[in-house]
C-alpha cells in the first residue's frame, strides 16, 4: 500500500475554521457569556468551574485546528487522528442540538451546532479525499 502525503486542503480548511471558531469564542463570546455569568451571584467555585470549562474550549478550538493543519500536511499518516477529531466535533455538535432542543425548544439560541458540524464535515470530505489517495 502506497500512501501519499500530498497537501490535504480540506484538512486544511477545517483547521483554519477550528482557529477562527477559537477567536469568536474567545473575543466574542466572552463578552457576551463569562462577563454576564461573572457579574452573578453564586458560590465563587460555580465560577471558577465555568472558567475552567470555558478555557478548555478555547484550549480544544485552538489545539485542534493546529492539529487539523498538521494533518493537513502529513496527509495519511493523519488519518486516524482525523477520524478521532470528527468524532469529537460531531459529538459536540450533537451537544449543541439536544441541549438547544431540551432546554429551549429550538436550535437557534445556540447555533453553535452549525459550527462544529461544519468543520466535522469538513475534515470528513478531506477525510474520504485522503483514503482514496492510498492505492
């Protein structure tokens, strides 16, 4: 089996799509949820644990798109880390969507679900792209 490791644009794609997602998460909607969230009153561990959880993601959106551009460039030797990305991204999504169903009956408040589907998809097309570069 011969394997190339010809640039893979649609890994490419998505990792630049995960950075940018980190940057709205990060300037946009810190703002506008952890600024809110810090002028509550609540036990200051109910905050310390929504930072926390806040800067994981921000950790996760940037890690994974400089993954996804490493990948991007390794080709094959990548696949499966990709696979493992997909897995995550699609998962959160799916999150999104029964979190936005469950609690608020509709999808819109949160679309973050579009996101996370999209770079998903994204990174499965170049998924499918590199498998068919391997004879």
């Amino acid at each position: 089996m011969i394997m190339q490791n010809k640039f893979n644009l649609w890994w490419g794609a998505a990792g630049v799509m995960s950075l940018l997602v980190a940057a709205i998460h990060i300037f946009a909607g810190t703002p506008e949820i952890m600024v809110p969230l810090a002028q509550l009153d609540m036990p200051d561990v109910l905050y310390a644990i929504m930072d926390v959880i806040w800067n994981q993601v921000s950790l996760l959106l940037i890690v994974v798109g400089l993954a996804l551009l490493l990948a991007s460039k390794r080709g094959a030797q990548s696949m499966d880390m990709v696979l493992f990305i997909n897995v995550i991204y699609a998962g959160i999504a799916l999150i999104f969507v029964v979190a936005g169903m469950f609690y608020l009956q509709s999808l819109w408040p949160m679309p973050q679900w579009i996101l996370f589907g999209l770079i998903a998809l994204v990174a499965q097309i170049g998924w499918h792209t590199q498998k068919g570069r391997m004879q």
